[in-house]
C-alpha cells in the first residue's frame, strides 16, 4: 500500500512567513531582574505582526489604493 500523506513534508521559510502575514501573530513577553528580592528592571514586550491586508480586514477599515485619495 502506498501512503498518500509523507509526514516528513518540507515547508519553506516563504511558505511559513506568508501563513504568519495572513492569519497575523502576536509575541508576548516579560523580563523581570531582581536582586535579593527586589524588582529592579521589568521590561514587557507585546508585538503584533500581520500584513496590511490582513489589519484592513480584521479593523473593517476600507482598503485605499495609491490613486485613490480619502474622503
């Protein structure tokens, strides 16, 4: 028997930054230093990467092209 689905398919790194454009990604992240016990630095980071097709369709905002001006 032959098996239809190969498990070990390869995907580029084009192919996977396309998927993350379309569908959008957020990172989330916290540092905390502390010495003895007392917090000194807190740095958070909070990142949304996303193409602008895609922000224009999730805000419903409408879509204006170069030679279009706003009204």
């Amino acid at each position: 028997m032959n098996n239809v689905y190969n498990k070990s398919k390869e995907v580029s790194l084009l192919e996977i930054l396309d998927r993350v454009l379309e569908a959008g990604v957020v990172i989330s992240g916290d540092i905390v230093i502390s010495v003895a016990n007392v917090d000194l630095v807190y740095l958070g980071l909070r990142a949304l990467l996303s193409s602008v097709e895609t922000m224009e369709k999730l805000s419903g905002s409408p879509k204006i092209g170069p030679l279009q001006e706003s009204t």
